[in-house]
C-alpha cells in the first residue's frame, strides 16, 4: 500500500452518514466512497437517499436506511439494522429561519436547536458511542459545525446558538470517549450552496442575494465553497493518519474566520 493509503485511505471502514441524501453529506459519503470506504446513508426519506445513492460511485458499497435522526427508538432500529459501522457523521443539520429576536417563536427556536444539536449531534452520538463501547470498536465521529459555531448568524438565533453547542460537544464528547479510543471532530464549513441555504445566498439567476453578496465581501477567497471541496477535510478526520487528533473543529471557509478589519 502507498503512504498515502496507509495514512488517509479509508478501505475496511463502514461509515454511517446521517442526512446522507443532502449536499454536504452527499459530498462527503462520496469522498469516503473514494477513499475505500462502505457507507450507509441515512435519511428521512428514502427518495431523496435514493436519488443521492443514483450519482454516487461504487453503489454496491452504499446502503440506504430511511429513519427519522430525532427519534431515539427509530435510531436504535437503524443500527441494529445497519450493523457493525466504525465512522459516524452527524450530518442533519439546518435552518432558513432568519427574524428579529422580538419575533422569535419558542417552540420554533425549540425545533432548530433539537434538529441541529439532539438529532444533529447528541442523540446519535450517545447511541453509537454506547454500543462502540460495548463491543470495544474504536470508532470515529465527525461533526458538522459552522461559522454561526464562532460568531453569531445575524436573525438565525437557534441555529447559531447549536452549532456553537455543536462545537463545544466536540470536544467534550472528544474528552469523555478518549479513553475506549474513540475520537471525536469537527469540521466548520463556511457559506456552501446546500439546499436550505441556497435562496438566502444567490438568486434564480445565479447572482448573489443582498447577504450572500456581504458572505462574499467577508470570504477571503472571494467565491462561495464547493461542496467538494468538504471531503477531503472529513476523510482526513477520519482516517487513521488523524489518529491522535481529537476534539477539534476544522474551519473549511475560504478564510472567512480570518477576516476582521
Ligand atoms: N450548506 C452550508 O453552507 C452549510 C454551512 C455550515 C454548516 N452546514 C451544515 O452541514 C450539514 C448539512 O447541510 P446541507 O446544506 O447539506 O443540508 P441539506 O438540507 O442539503 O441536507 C440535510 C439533510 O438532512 C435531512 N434531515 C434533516 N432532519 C432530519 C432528521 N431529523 N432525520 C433524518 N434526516 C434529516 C434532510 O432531509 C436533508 O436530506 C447541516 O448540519 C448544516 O447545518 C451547512
């Protein structure tokens, strides 16, 4: 084997990726695809895992598992159906609430925060880490955070206030699992055309919005990222050539955090 698929290859491994049918993690499952990994997709529907499964490569590696990330029952059947796995990404996640703080709804504020940081993060983590454990699987998680993880998203309150959990879990899931060789990391994508995302930052004709044109303005790199340009941050995470690195979140932004005055 080359250093390189010694080091960062990821063949033998069997990741499940929750939201799997989404831009993001779509990107993702095909890096780790790539990289020599089998991937389950997990998803609310089976269409969208579907249609996701269809423009991925090496499909007799990837098997689909429709089940609701929020519900705890339904999580446990789809591990259980799913089988032995050594990679979990937390990739449900997301919000196109934005409103003043005056206006913001309870129960709505309520529902972002437990899809992005109980379905997105905590709840699948317990889940997997406990049966890890138990069967004595190093296993690897790899959280999405963001850049409302660092600073505040102006109007998207429970969203930012998530992924700043999110990050922060990170590292405490990171620390707690350390000792059954378990690692936990982040990666922090910047402004990415996901399908919630994509009316707040560019038109129907492709020109960007009034705050995807202050997104650009803040981005170093000048342009909005392409999804794929996330996988090779999570294969690396992922892989054995990261296997002393635990608990970080690693910014894929073009810069965006780096820029001040
Ligand atoms: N797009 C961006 O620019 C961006 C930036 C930073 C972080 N993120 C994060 O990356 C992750 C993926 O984002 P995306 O833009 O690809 O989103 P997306 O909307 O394209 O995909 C999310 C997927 O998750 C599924 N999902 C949502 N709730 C679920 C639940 N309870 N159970 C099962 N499936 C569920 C949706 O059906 C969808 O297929 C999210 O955590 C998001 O917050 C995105």
């Amino acid at each position: 084997m080359s250093y390189l698929e010694t080091q960062f290859g990821l063949a033998g491994h069997k990741a499940v990726i929750t939201g799997g049918g989404g831009a993001i993690c779509g990107a993702i499952a095909e890096g780790f695809l790539r990289a020599g990994a089998s991937v389950a997709l997990w998803g609310r529907h089976m269409s969208v895992l579907e249609e996701k499964k269809a423009v991925l490569p090496f499909q007799e590696r990837i098997t689909l598992q429709e089940v609701d990330l929020s519900d705890e029952e339904a999580v446990k059947s789809a591990l259980a159906e799913t089988g032995d796995c050594d990679i979990l990404v937390n990739g449900v996640g997301g919000s196109s609430c934005r409103m003043p703080l005056v206006e913001a709804d309870v129960a709505d504020f309520e529902a972002v925060v437990r899809q992005n940081l109980v379905a997105g993060c905590f709840l699948p983590t317990r889940i997997f880490a406990r049966m890890w454990i138990e069967k004595e699987i190093p296993g690897c998680i790899l959280n999405i955070a963001s850049m409302g993880s660092y600073n505040p998203l102006s109007g998207a309150w429970a969203y930012s206030a998530a992924k700043a959990a999110v990050m922060n879990q990170t590292m405490a899931h990171a620390r707690e699992l350390a000792p059954y060789g378990i690692r936990v990391n982040a990666i922090a994508p910047g402004f990415f055309l996901g399908k919630q995302n994509r009316k707040l930052l560019v038109q129907d004709d492709g020109t960007p919005t009034e705050r995807g044109a202050r997104v650009l303005k803040h981005t170093p790199a000048g342009r909005f990222g392409e999804v794929a340009e996330l996988a090779p941050a999570a294969v690396f995470l992922c892989s054995g050539g990261a296997g002393f690195v635990t608990g970080v979140t690693l910014p894929v932004d073009g810069g965006y955090l780096t820029d001040n005055i």
